[in-house]
C-alpha cells in the first residue's frame, strides 16, 4: 500500500475534529482490527515529534459488523487539543501500525487551521 497525496478540508482551532478514513487496500476494504492509527501535525516537516499536535487512535471494535472489520477508522481530536493550536497552515501525515508492528504511512498533505470567533462557551 502506498500513501497518498491529499491537502484535508480547513479545520477550526478549538473544534472538535473527526476525520474518517475507510481504509483499503487493492481496492477491498481493510479489515484493521488490531491496527493503530496516528495523526501529526507540523509546522516544518523536520519538527520534532510531536509537532503542533500528535495523536493515536484505535478503531472501533464493538457492533456487528465492527467499524474496524469494514476499515473504518475515525480520527477524533478534542477541542481541549485543538484550542491551542495557532491558525495556521501545518503539513500532516497519517501512519497506520498493524499488529505486527509494520508501519506505512497512508496519507501526507496539508492542512489550514483557521481561527474560530468564538472563545468562550458558557
């Protein structure tokens, strides 16, 4: 499996972020249970891990079918994350880890963090 190039959709500093990926490979979807995913955020590609934001994720195996038996995985970033973030526009990546440990990078690209009007929530 090889990565794909793809700049995401603008996201918004202090929002909650879910991000879905459906996971496949020679065009069949990919069972990944037992998989770990991780999303980062860098200002420069050379940063440091964990750059402007580094998070790791499971996919969901409750329900029949499970999310992660139709390679469904979803990349949730709290707003507790996302509220510290500078607007800006920051080049990711995606990572897949499977059981075995094997990892492949899935997705590179960029993406523009704009800054939210609203500050306080009552």
């Amino acid at each position: 499996m090889s990565y794909s190039q793809r700049n995401l959709s603008n996201l918004v500093r202090g929002d909650d972020w879910a991000i879905k990926l459906v996971v496949s490979s020679s065009g069949s979807v990919l069972d990944i249970t037992g998989y770990t995913y991780w999303f980062t955020l860098k200002n420069n590609v050379d940063d440091a891990d964990p750059g402007a934001l580094q998070i790791s994720v499971t996919p969901d195996i409750s329900g029949n079918p499970s999310e992660a038996s139709q390679g469904i995985v979803y990349l949730n970033v709290d707003k507790s994350l996302t509220d510290s973030i500078e607007a800006a526009t920051y080049n990711y990546d995606v990572q897949q880890v499977d059981p075995l440990g094997t990892v492949q990078t899935l997705l590179i690209g960029k993406v523009k963090v704009v800054k939210d009007i609203t500050r306080s929530i009552a």
